[in-house]
C-alpha cells in the first residue's frame, strides 16, 4: 500500500494551491480517502473526507467553503484544492484510506483510516 502527497509548498495569504494524492497496492474503490493536517505543535486534525465514490464529502468547520476534496477513481488519486488560504492553515497535509464496506460511509475519525502517506508541507505566509 502506497500512499504519495504532492502539490504542497509555500503560497501568501488569499492564495491557492492543489493537494494530489496517488495511490497503489489496494482496491481504491474500496475506500472512502480523507485529508488530515498537522501543524506544529498540535495534534493531527481531520481537514476533508470522501466517499467511496465520491458524491458524500465531510469538512471541518475550519475549511468548509474553501477547501474542496475529490477524487478519481480511475486515476487512484485523491485531491484538495485549497483555496482562500490562511496563515493558519500551514501544517504537514497527509492523506489517508479507510476501507469502508458501505459506498455511503465518510469516515472522519482517525482511527477509522487504516493506511497513510507521508505527508506534504503547506505554509501560508500572512
């Protein structure tokens, strides 16, 4: 199982950038994909979530209305667009798969995501 974040870096304040996640060694279809940030000093937090076939998305109060989670399946990636972004918003983003038998299922607990990568830097200067 191989999970590979891409697209981090440094953006100002107001800016966008766009998460990637892609994936190999397990049935992507199979699983609701989430987003997760940890900044420094702080506990991992849960950022975005989707479901197995990407129609049901959750968001944390703090990204919802900027932060826009999708995937392809076909393509065995899962992406963040990021938008309207904040100093506050700089973390290590990590994405993670959570095998999740009912297709309705968006996972948000961390618990619930079995496999993880290895995370990419966002930082927002204000």
């Amino acid at each position: 199982v191989q999970l590979v974040e891409s697209g981090g870096g440094l953006v100002q304040a107001g800016g966008s950038l766009r998460l990637s996640c892609a994936t190999s060694g397990f049935t992507f279809s199979m699983y609701a994909m989430g987003w997760f940030r940890q900044a420094p000093g702080q506990e991992r937090e849960f950022v975005a979530a989707i479901n197995r076939i990407g129609v049901k998305t959750d968001y944390a109060d703090s990204v919802k209305g900027r932060f826009t989670i999708s995937r392809e399946n076909a393509k065995l990636t899962v992406y963040l667009q990021m938008n309207s972004l904040k100093a506050e918003d700089t973390a290590v983003y990590y994405c993670a798969a959570g095998l999740t038998p009912n297709s309705d299922d968006v996972p948000r607990g961390q618990g619930r995501f079995g496999s993880w990568g290895q995370g990419t830097q966002v930082t927002v200067s204000s």
